[in-house]
C-alpha cells in the first residue's frame, strides 16, 4: 500500500494551510487503497484531532512516505531523496530564489508535480487558491487604505477594518466590510478624497474574488475609458466608490500603432509596449490581480513614480499588490511580505521602502500567502479541487518512461521532474538551473 504524507507548512510562521483536509483524507483513503498520514503539527488550521477522529494517523516523520503533498516549497535542507513532491514549487519562471530547490530535487532524484501547472485542455488552471487571495488582499488593501488616512489626517469609514486574518471567518469579514458600506451610504466620503477609484488589473479568478469584497460596498463601475475624463464629471457621488477593470487592451499598446490583439499579444509580447501611464494619476488605489512574467512590460516602474511625485502629481495611495512578483509588473514591490508585517510605505524619490503606514510616499501590501489569511475556508476549496487527482499521483509508477506513465493530461502537464530529470516541457529550465 502506498503511503502519502502531508507535510507541516515551514516556510511561513503563520502558514496555516494544508492541502487535503481531514474530511478529504477520508473520502480518499475509504475510496482508495492508499494510507495517508499528516506530519504533527501545532499550527495548522486543522488540527491533528480533526484528522485522527477521522481515522487518519499523525505522525512524526515522513521518511516512509513515496508521496507528499504540501503548499509552500520545501526547505532545500529538508529535501529527501526518491520522493515524489505535491507542491507550489515557483521555479517555472526560473526564480533565482528557488533554483536551489530545484537542483537539490534533481540531485535527490525526486519527482515534482506543480499545483500551478495543473491544466485543461484551454489552459485554465485546475487547483488553485485564487479566489482567496483576491479576497484577502482587497479586504487587506482596504484596511490599509484606512490606515494610510488615518495617518494623513483624513477619517474614513475604513479605518474600522482589520486584516483579513484577524476575522473569526470569511463571512465576518464580509459583514465588517458591509458595515462599512452602510455608512458611507449614509455619510458619504470626505471631500478631498473624490473621486475615490479602485482599480483592478485583471479578471481571472483573484480579480473575482477582489470584486467580492469591495462590491459588499456601494460601487460605481466605469470604464478605463471613463476614467480619464472623470474629475471633469460634474456630479461626481462622494457616497460611492468608483470601480474600474483595466484588461490587457487597456494596459498594452501594439508599438507599430496596429490595433490590439489579445493572441498577439500573448504569443509575441515583444510587440507591445506599456500603456498605463495615463491611467495611474486618476486612481486612488489599485489592486493587482494579473499574471505577469519579465516578457511584459512592467504596469507601474520605479522611474514613473517618482515622475509623478516629483510634479505632485501621484494621487495613489495605496497599491494591493496581490500578484506579488518581486521587481515586476510593480515594480517598486521590492519583496513579498509576511502577514505579521504586510504593508510598507515606497518613497519613489529615495526609492526606499519603510515598514508600516507612515512616512512619504504610496502604500505598498504585498503579502504573497494570502489565501493562508484565510486558512480552513481556502483549504476545503483546494481540497475540493484537488482529491480527485490524489490517487492517480499516489499510484503512478514514475520508473516508466515519461510517455508510458499513467497520469491524466493535466497532472502529466504539471510533472516538472521525473526521477531527477527535467520532463520534456520543462527542460528549459536547464539554463536557469545551471547556474546553482
């Protein structure tokens, strides 16, 4: 009987996620002939009780487990040897910062299966905890928001909010938020803050899970267009927020001047130059939500910051940062940060970051394990996605040759290593590997 194991989550203190939850583990091993065990742990937001009662044995170790799932990557000193590893690796960009993971996988002879790479046949993923992070981190940008008035000497209605994982659960949040919008229904916003625009960049499943918080809040959705020309507007509503979705039409220009095209701009990037620039000025606070890798333009640089607060002319207060890529398509997102110490205020001039909310400049929440701020409600979500691939991973032969293995398309797409190697989808990720 094969063995699998659930991994305590290390690379976060307050990492509370798991994988498969207890009532998943059940359903799996009375379906199944395969034994899975849960490594103890005192922090999980499932606890080892909830996974005993259900017949599932904690353990102290995983040395005897061919299959482990976790969430986070795994510490390079913790990798062992002939394993087959259920994770978010983040290696598929060839992130400097986990090559060293990846080449002690290859070295250990381990089998890895990615989460993210995990697809349909329309390439849309499969497993995924977006939602949740486009939950958290709008509450969380809106908490900040508060924050940052506060600070400025201006009251708002959102300095009653907290962050997101200070709630008892996700419904409570959500009436903290409606709260919220009671009262700017009955009170209105202040002055000086109008027009107040949210900007989300854009409309996949973190930016759902955006839009569901803050339209718990009486909102107005204009166009990027409309945007432009809204401080022209007379009869601008201070008790509304203005809420505008930027999709990759409006953020991307072709550089010959042709008309856009999404497949083009997919397939050949290099064709396409940024075009948010005019956009920046007019919004109050922008929550990023799309993918982005180093083949794109970035959405706002360092240099276009301090342009615009140089000649007084950087409204933005804060940035929720949800996509989180370290020098990206935000660039001044320095590093993703933790959910002890979530916020930082950039100074574009010094190009200099400083914990918190106070001092000179835009806000920055950058917090890059989101949904574990919402720990149980995020985790029967994956789980559900999750438990009907669980068998055929723990089951496969990886000692086959790659064409004969007896996976389904999608977790064969989301198999980066086999035995050590590089899988043929994968191999360009020799280049970056090499170098460690």
């Amino acid at each position: 009987m094969k063995k699998v194991g659930i991994r305590e989550e290390d690379k976060y203190a307050i990492e509370r996620r798991v994988p498969l939850t207890p009532k998943h583990v059940k359903r799996i091993t009375d379906k199944h002939n395969i034994q899975i065990e849960v490594l103890q742990s005192p922090k999980r937001a499932f606890t080892n009780e909830e996974y005993t009662a259900t017949g599932c044995s904690v353990v102290d170790n995983l040395k005897e487990h061919q299959v482990i799932f976790g969430i986070k990557e795994v510490p390079v000193e913790r990798v062992e040897a002939n394993k087959t590893y259920v994770i978010f690796s983040h290696v598929i960009k060839g992130q400097p910062h986990n090559m060293p993971l990846l080449k002690k996988m290859m070295e250990n002879n381990c089998n890895l299966i990615d989460y993210e790479c995990i697809v349909n046949e329309e390439n849309k993923r499969l497993i995924f905890f977006g939602r949740f992070a486009g939950l958290a981190g709008m509450l969380n940008s809106l908490w900040a928001f508060g924050l940052r008035m506060q600070h400025l000497g201006v009251e708002t209605p959102f300095s009653k909010l907290k962050q997101m994982y200070t709630y008892f659960s996700l419904e409570q949040a959500m009436e903290a938020v409606k709260e919220v919008g009671e009262i700017i229904k009955k009170e209105g916003i202040p002055q000086s803050l109008l027009p107040l625009t949210v900007g989300l960049t854009g409309y996949g499943n973190v930016s759902k899970g955006a839009q569901e918080i803050l339209d718990l809040l009486p909102v107005i959705e204009i166009s990027p267009e409309e945007l432009l020309k809204l401080s022209e507007t007379k009869n601008i509503s201070n008790k509304h927020i203005y809420k505008i979705i930027f999709k990759e039409k409006h953020i991307a220009r072709h550089k010959e001047g042709k008309a856009f095209d999404l497949n083009e701009f997919f397939t050949t990037p290099a064709h396409f130059e940024s075009n948010f620039n005019p956009y920046i000025p007019h919004l109050s606070m922008l929550v990023n939500c799309m993918y982005w890798d180093d083949r794109y333009d970035r959405l706002i640089t360092k240099n276009h910051l301090a342009h615009l607060y140089s000649n007084n002319q950087l409204r933005l207060q804060v940035i929720g940062d949800i996509t989180c890529d370290p020098n990206g398509s935000i660039e001044a997102t320095h590093m993703g940060t933790e959910i002890e110490n979530p916020i930082f205020v950039y100074h574009p001039l010094t190009q200099t970051p400083t914990f918190g909310y106070k001092g000179d400049g835009v806000l920055i929440m950058a917090v890059d394990i989101l949904p574990s701020e919402l720990p149980r409600d995020s985790s029967l979500a994956f789980a559900d996605a999750l438990e009907p691939f669980v068998y055929e991973i723990a089951a496969c032969d990886y000692s086959q040759d790659y064409e004969k293995l007896t996976l389904s398309s999608p977790i064969k797409k989301a198999l980066i290593l086999q035995n050590g190697k590089l899988t043929p989808k994968y191999a360009y990720l020799h280049e970056h590997v090499k170098k460690y």
